[in-house]
C-alpha cells in the first residue's frame, strides 16, 4: 500500500512552471486544429439532420403499411430519431456551443449564436454549463449545471453538516432506492465509501411529542400467501386497513406502516411470496413514534485475520451459517463473511488450512463441496445491516463490515453502550 504525500501549496516557480505546461499543451492543440477537424464537424451536422429526416419518413410510412412492415418501419424510424438525438446532443450542440469550433469562422458552428433542439434556451445552457459549472466545478452550491445539478439536488436531495467522527455526512434521499442510485453513481465515478443502514427522519409536533412517516401500502398478493404478509407487516407495526378480493384468486390488503419498518421489506416480500407479490408505496402524514421494530435476529460471522479465504475452512464453518465470500477472496479483520445461525456476533478463521501429515492411507480425501454463498446486492446489503455495521462500497467489489474493526474496541463500545443504557 502506497503513502501519499501531505498536500501543499505549489511555490510561485512550480505555478509558473504548470501554467507553462498546459499553455503548450494549448498551444499544440490549436495548432493540430484543421481541415480534418472542420470536415468532422460538418460530417456530424449532416448525420444529425439525415438521420432525422429519414425517421420521421419511416414513421410516417409505418401508417401506409400493414403487419410486420409497419412494425419494423416504426422500430427503425425510432431508432434513427434517438441516433439524431444523441448526435446532436453530444458530438454537435455541446461542442459547438463549448465555443470548439469558432476557429472555423463558419456562422453556422459559432458557439455564441449556435441554437440546438434541447428542453431549455441555448443562453441559458451556456450561462449553467458554459460559465457556472465550468467556473465552480462540483463546488457545493456554486455549481449548478443542468445535469450536474439533477443529480446534486435532486437524486442527492440534501446533505447535512459533518457527522461526529468529522470524516462523513449525513444525506437525506427520498427512500433507499434513491439513496441507492447515489451510491451506485459514485462507485462508478470511482468513489469507496462506507455507508451505515438507512434511518428515517423523524421530528417533533408543537407539543413535544415524537412523529415519524407513515406510508399508505398497498399490496396484490395470492390467497396462499395473504398469511404471511399480513403476519410480516404486523411485525412491522403496520396498521390493516383493508382485505378484499381482486380477482384471480389474489387479494388487495392495505396498510398504514411506518417507513422505517419498510427498509428491506420489498426482497422479503417477493421471497415469501415466491415473485408473485406487488407492493406499492405512498407516503400518507407523520404519525406517532410506533415503538422499536425488531431487526434482524441473526448475529453475524467475522473474520478474524486479515488473508484469503481457503476452502477447507468454509466448508468447517458451513454449520455457523451461510457464507458470504468464496475461495480465494481476499478478507481483514472485522469484515462480515456470513450469517450467524444464532443472534450472537461469531469471529472465526476463514484463513485455516488443512494439516498436512506424514501418515498415509489407501481412500483419497473427499473433495471440499462448498454451498454457493449469498449474493448482497447494493440494496439488499443496505436493509441487512445493523447500526454498528456499514456497506463498503468500492468500484469492484462491494463487502460488509463491522464499523469497528478491532474486536477490543468493537468489545469496549458494547459495554460502553450497555453501561449507558
């Protein structure tokens, strides 16, 4: 693992020097600028308006043919319409409009006066994009570019101010499939994050007295499996509203539950109604504070050492609980490798190998048959941990963890808490 330097402030020599750098790096580019870059330029305008043209004529044919014909028309008219769209949007508006192509001195390409078919005036486009977002890139409410800005503020609603640990923030989605999106986002932006269970935000009414979200739930589901929806939902604190048929032997059972009893509850559903299931969500008012809604009840298994996990010693743990990594995968301290089959927390060795002796016999030893592990999604790894858990979330790999990875200090916090409660 490499050590990078502490950040520092260049020396006026080292800024001249950079400066100079990428004002030759300019330099080069605009003297590499020519005929070739004009003919691409005019190429592309000629696609966009071809492939535009030739859409809506295949669209309009589609209605003078019949069966097959007009389908394919259709799907092909469509086709080209969104290769126009594309074309336009990205390879001839944007660049044009990024002022590329002024060199050229063609009216038609001049970034001040270019006009391209997009929801929004070319002017603002160029005030949001041109001038805010390439002056304050990704600066927190500086930056207000269009399609930065969809996903700043409204995919990502809103962080708040710095956790207590002063490395971390709290961010407020509507709902874990959002914040999930986020997250997936900035994996593949190339961020590692560590993320710990979703909770709701609750608030207080005039009086004091402490409300949280409830949602309206509505959820299709056969006969055979109507027991135990209602039975999860109840444990959920969920208030039934309604039960009736729907036709198709299936029933519609409508429910006031509280959101955080929710978190999750869509990959459950589906499981005990074998895929059959269709919930449907919608926020109703804040209510009363329901009480605690039991969590999960299994305890987890931990790894110990830090190394790769063998074989040998997964198939000796199998009777622990299911397993969460494979052969080979590469573990730390205090990073969750599987489920526990009791509610206690279980460190264990997924790093022991087989002894090897000087004793031989005439049977072969059995080949190790592993049990596949189980697959944690983004969104099915964010409803599974506990508070004193986190989802860690790297562009290649996603694990689980416990937030404390020494097992002492992990040890001392518990007592800590159990003192204080």
């Amino acid at each position: 693992m490499s050590t990078l330097a502490a950040p520092r402030e260049l020396s006026p020599d080292e800024l001249a020097r950079f400066g100079a750098e990428i004002d030759a790096l300019r330099a080069r580019t605009v003297a590499d600028l020519g005929e070739r870059d004009a003919r691409y330029i005019r190429n592309i305008f000629k696609a966009v308006r071809y492939t535009e043209v030739a859409g809506r004529v295949l669209l309009m044919s589609g209605l003078l043919l019949a069966g097959a014909w007009m389908w394919g028309a259709w799907a092909l008219g469509v086709a080209l319409l969104a290769i126009s769209k594309i074309l336009d949007n990205m390879e001839l508006g944007h660049n044009v409009i990024h002022g590329q192509f002024d060199w050229m001195g063609d009216p038609a390409f001049q970034g001040k006066t270019f006009e391209w078919d997009i929801v929004g005036t070319s002017d603002n486009w160029r005030k949001t994009h041109n001038f805010k977002h390439h002056t304050y890139t990704n600066v927190h409410g500086m930056d207000d570019d269009i399609g930065y800005d969809v996903l700043r503020h409204r995919i990502i609603p809103s962080y708040e101010a710095e956790a207590e640990d002063k490395d971390s923030f709290y961010v407020s989605g509507r709902g874990e499939l959002q914040l999930a999106v986020l997250i997936e986002t900035m994996r593949r932006e190339g961020f590692e994050l560590g993320i710990s269970r979703p909770r709701v935000v609750l608030k207080r009414d005039e009086s004091g007295q402490l409300l949280e979200p409830i949602e309206e739930v509505i959820i299709d589901v056969d006969e055979e499996h109507s027991g135990v929806v209602v039975q999860k939902m109840s444990e959920r604190k969920a208030d039934m509203l309604e039960m009736r048929p729907s036709g198709g032997n299936r029933l519609r059972l409508a429910f006031h539950a509280p959101t955080r009893g929710l978190i999750g509850y869509q990959g459950e559903l589906l499981t005990d109604t074998r895929g059959t299931a269709i919930m449907n969500r919608l926020f109703h008012d804040y209510m009363p504070y329901k009480g605690e809604i039991g969590g999960r009840r299994n305890g987890v298994l931990i790894a110990m050492e830090t190394g790769e996990a063998v074989a040998y010693a997964l198939w000796n743990l199998e009777d622990r609980g299911p397993m969460m990594i494979e052969p080979g995968w590469k573990v730390y301290q205090g990073m969750i490798v599987g489920e526990h089959t009791r509610e206690n927390d279980l460190e264990v060795n997924v790093l022991k190998g087989k002894k090897l002796t000087n004793i031989r016999t005439t049977s072969k030893d059995e080949a190790v048959r592993l049990t596949p592990p189980i697959r944690m999604t983004l969104e099915r790894s964010l409803a599974w941990i506990d508070d004193d858990e986190l989802v860690e979330v790297t562009p290649k790999s996603i694990r689980l963890r416990k937030a404390i990875l020494d097992p002492n200090e992990r040890k001392r916090s518990q007592k800590m808490k159990q003192d204080v409660a």
